[in-house]
C-alpha cells in the first residue's frame, strides 16, 4: 500500500476504526464550532459513530449523520471548517463502510492544516497530521476498548 495510514487501518476490526475515526474527528471538530456554534450537524455525526459502536442505533441512522455532516461542510465558507465537518461526516460513515476511517484523517489532517500560521504547504500538512490524527498506540487503546464492546453488537 502507498499510505501507511490506510495500511495501519486495514488492520484494524470495524468498531475499532469507528472508535479511531471519531477520535479523529473530534480533535478538529472545534475548527467547525468555532465559526459556526449554532451548527451541531458534525457534532451529531461524530455522536452517531460512537452510538453505532454502543448498538444504540443502526448503521443507516449513522449513515443519515454523515450525509448531514457533509451538508454542513457544504455549507461552510472556510477551508478548516469545511475539513472538520466533512471528517466528522467521514467518521460516521465508516460505521457504513469501513474504508471512510481513511477519510476522516484526511479532511482532519486537511482542517489542522489550515489552522497553521506557514507559508510552508508541505509543513503545514504535517502539522496539520501530527494534530488530527490520533496515534498508534491510541489506536492499540481503541483496539482494547473495541473488545469491551464486543458484547453489544452493533445494529445494521
């Protein structure tokens, strides 16, 4: 594989991706509240994630998040905004399809990015990375935490 996010990802059971990609999301999230507060659209969607995982609700309600989530970023008129809800929209979408995790840390790599003060686009897209993107032993945490919630399956 050509990204190692991606390839560290494929490794990983569905619930544990939904868990990284929310984690994920939420590190960004504020770069979409902070401009538009009344909005809770990513907000929602990011919750969704997380309630699919518990099982309390199914997979097509979380989809339904992210589409909403996506609107928002449609509807957002800057670049970090507009990053940060479509990873909260890619976050509860990977409850659908497992390879949106890889999304969410793209548009959240993308919405830390913009956040930087550089001149730099390749130093700004690294730190926008080493801002977003939870790390691999958080995603060994999640792993552990994936297997707690095994015993409530999730509904599709």
């Amino acid at each position: 594989m050509d990204n190692p996010i991606a390839e560290l990802l494929s490794k990983l059971d569905h619930k544990t991706l939904v868990i990284w990609a929310t984690d994920c999301a939420e590190h960004v999230l504020p770069y979409f509240e902070e401009k538009y507060p009344k909005d809770n659209r990513p907000r929602k969607a990011i919750e969704a994630g997380r309630a699919w995982i518990r099982g309390e609700i199914a997979m097509s309600e979380a989809r339904t998040a992210a589409f909403a989530a996506h609107a928002a970023a449609r509807d957002a008129n800057t670049d970090g905004a507009r990053a940060a809800a479509r990873a909260a929209g890619h976050a509860a979408a990977t409850a659908h399809v497992a390879g949106h995790a890889v999304h969410t840390a793209t548009y959240a790599a993308r919405a830390a990015g913009h956040t930087v003060d550089s001149t730099d686009v390749d130093a700004a897209n690294r730190q926008g990375t080493r801002l977003a993107i939870p790390t691999v032993a958080q995603l060994e945490r999640q792993s552990l935490a994936a297997v707690f919630f095994q015993g409530t399956p999730a509904k599709n």
